[in-house]
C-alpha cells in the first residue's frame, strides 16, 4: 500500500516541483491541499495544474474566517510586532495552515505532510513546530533539507526538463507569500541591503507615497474589546473590514515596510511587506488603548507584546505561554472600545481624535484650569516623597566629594540620631537602679 502525503499546496514554484520530485524519489500518493487565508489565487487553475503535476486529489480549504478571528484579531489585541516593523503576516497564517494540514491528514488517513518550506527559512520552523504540536506521530517530509537543488533557478530547470509549466516569470522572481492580511516580498536586489527597493516592479497593494493623492483622506474606525468591528460608521465583519482598509491603505501609500531581521534559524534576511489595512488597524488600535488603558496595565502589556510577537514569528503559537498571554491580552481589552480618527497622508498615519465610553482622560484633572479634583499644593509632597531616592543619592555624592556630612544629610538618617540619645537614658536608668 502507498504512503500517503499530504501536500501544503500554493501552486507556486516550490510546490509545482514538489509533487514530481516526492513521485519520482518516493513510492508515494501526494494529496494536495490549498489553504486559503486570502491570498490571490486561481484555485480552479490551481487544481488543475496539481492534477496535472501529478497529485491524485487536490482540495482547497477557506478558513478566511477563522484566520481573521482566531489568529489576526489576537496579534492585533496585542499590539504584537517582530523588531519593531513586521506586522507578522505570514507568521499567523502558518499555524492555522499547520492546522488545516493536519486534519486533512486525519481525514484521508496519511501517514506524512510535505511542505515547501525552504531550509533557510522560518516557515520551516512553523509549520514543523505546528504539525509536531498537534499530530507528534506524523512524519514531515520537507524536500528543501534533502534534494539537491539549490536555487530556484534550478527549481525552473527541473521543471523545463519535465515539460511542467513554469508558474512564474523569471525576470520577476521574488519569493513572495500573500495572504488577506500582507505580502512579502524576498530575493533579488533585496539581498543587497545596501540597494533600494525597485517599488515600481515590486509592489502590489500600495502605491509609492510619491503618487499618492495630494489631499489628506480620514478614516473612522470603531473597536469593540480592541476588535474592529465598523468602518466609517458602516458594520463589517473582519475579512469585509481588512479588504476595504486595504484598498484605503494602499491608494494612499500607507503600510510598506523595508526590514533587515533576525530569522529563527540565525541569519539576517531582508524582505519588504505590504500591510496597508493592518498598518492603519495597529495605529488606531494603539491610539484608543492610550485613551483607554491604565499606565501599569499598558506598561505591562507592552513587555507582554513584544514577547508575543517573538513567539508567533518563531512558530510558537501552540504553546502554553502563547495561549496564556493570549489570555491576559483579551482581559486588558475589555475597556478597548470606542472610535479612532485618523488621517493618511502620502503614506503615513497620523490620529485625528479618539472617544471611548471607558476613557481615563479627565478633562479636570487634564485642564490647566485647576479643578475640583487636584490641589497644586498636593504636588510638593508628592515630589519629595517620589524623589527622596533621588535626594539621598545626592547627598551621598555631595558628602563623598566635600569629606564633612552635610547637615541635610544628618537629616535624612533619624534612626542613627534617635540611637544616640538613646544611650544617655539607658545609662541613666542603670545608675538609678544601682542606687536603689
């Protein structure tokens, strides 16, 4: 009886070659499964060219749906970033991808998952880390650690020896993954990090700010528990919600981002994202948590999100602290609701106002004009006592420069004064008792 494979299917070049190589090495029936997450495809097409390449079945699973809620939503709650730029893109969608890998798996009762992830890459890792975490017993066929080719161009010659469609144009050979929420851009001039992007052949989604508009477009966006739920006063679910502010984002050239980052597996690697909608959700998210949330309590999520967003890029999302700090997120975005303003402009954000039913401003505490609610003279009390370690240090500093206590200093240590006339009472007290 054959072994069989599930394949994670896209249909591009990796996976074109993969399903050839895995018959060709190993006695095998390879079904193949899409995983749609939004990205732009021809799953009709795409059926067809894994047929033809040699998959026995081909199926396409849309969990659109449960990428936006289940995975985006979280990230989003969390304010979750990688190195201060990436918006994790790809890195939420391969959990959920993992996930839908094996149940088919389950479903057609195979033996092992294939996918195209390349040995250099962090998809590796979490598709790995996600199939280990649900289903340990399944075997991972990752052909990029083992076959012998080592490019992509030798990826497109393979192929041409076959006579198998090359699902690409070699003079436009980025490596790029898309999904509802991004695209990446890898390869070419951007493994130079001393060569600027070629924009103009590279973006899909955005415009250059350079040719956007000349006039300033405002968007309102209402929250509900740090979820997105209306866009300029109109409801929409989450995928509607993502599409619309792409489009928004990208007319105005808002959401590029050119980064440098540190890959799991050690190496520096640069790629360009294109995240318009979820570029404006990060902005107006973050302006109504300034409105909404306590400085301790932001203070500590900001620490807990950057932790997040470390494990979410490392394929860490089945794990106990994901879920548990997922947990204390969704607590802190129960006061998250309201409405954000804000203005794009050739490319960047900027907020234009914020209201919220459980917003911390105080307009009488806020104001100049002294309110009920705050004495001015309170503030010198505060301050002393706020910075006394301060004042101490200082006359610390100051004693050791001058080699004489200061009498400020004599002040500020009571104890050792209060010790020393001490002594005279005792001695006294023993006298009297020796008199008696």
């Amino acid at each position: 009886m054959k072994k069989k494979v599930i394949l994670a299917y896209s249909g591009g070049l990796d996976t074109t070659v993969i399903i050839p190589w895995l018959k060709e090495n190993q006695d095998c029936d390879i079904i193949a499964v899409c995983v749609d997450v939004g990205q732009a495809a021809d799953w009709k097409a795409i059926t067809k060219r894994a047929i033809a390449t040699g998959a026995s079945a081909c199926y396409v699973a849309d969990v659109k749906k449960e990428y936006v809620e289940e995975y985006i939503w979280p990230a989003l709650k969390a304010g979750a970033v990688y190195e201060d730029k990436y918006l994790l893109g790809t890195s939420t969608a391969r959990p959920l991808i993992a996930k839908v890998l094996v149940e088919y798996a389950r479903k057609e009762k195979a033996q092992a998952i294939a996918h195209g992830a390349t040995g250099k890459g962090n998809d590796q890792v979490r598709f790995d880390l996600g199939i280990m975490a649900l289903a340990p017993d399944l075997e991972i066929i990752a052909p990029w650690r083992t076959w012998k080719l080592k490019s992509r161009q030798d990826e497109m010659r393979y192929l041409a020896r076959r006579k198998i469609a090359i699902p690409m144009k070699k003079k436009n050979s980025y490596s790029m993954d898309d999904n509802l929420w991004h695209i990446s851009h890898e390869g070419l001039e951007l493994e130079d990090p001393a060569a600027e992007p070629q924009y103009k052949k590279m973006l899909s989604m955005i415009v250059t700010p350079e040719k956007a508009p000349n006039k300033a477009e405002y968007v309102d966006i209402e929250f509900e528990k740090g979820i997105p739920v209306a866009l300029n006063g109109k409801k929409m679910e989450g995928i509607a919600l993502i599409n619309a502010l792409n489009k928004i984002g990208g007319a105005n050239g808002v959401g590029i981002s050119d980064i440098v980052e540190n890959r799991v597996v050690g190496m520096k690697s640069r790629g360009v994202y294109e995240t318009p909608g979820g570029t404006i959700l990060y902005y107006a998210h973050q302006e109504l948590e300034h409105l909404c949330l306590d400085r301790q309590t932001y203070s500590f999520k900001q620490q807990v999100s950057l932790k997040l967003g470390e494990l979410i890029y490392g394929g860490l999302w089945f794990t106990p602290l994901r879920q548990a700090i997922s947990a204390f997120i969704d607590s802190t975005q129960e006061s998250v609701n309201g409405k954000v303003r804000v203005k794009l402009y050739k490319g960047s954000i900027s907020a234009a106002g914020a209201t919220s039913p459980n917003s911390l401003y105080n307009s009488s505490l806020a104001s100049f004009t002294t309110g009920e609610l705050f004495n001015h003279a309170d503030a010198k009390g505060f301050i002393k006592l706020y910075g006394l370690p301060v004042l101490v240090r200082s006359l610390m500093e100051q004693e050791k420069k001058s080699g004489a206590k200061s009498p400020a200093a004599a002040q500020t240590n009571p104890a050792k004064k209060r010790t020393s006339q001490a002594k005279p009472k005792t001695q006294s007290r023993s006298v009297s008792t020796k008199k008696k």
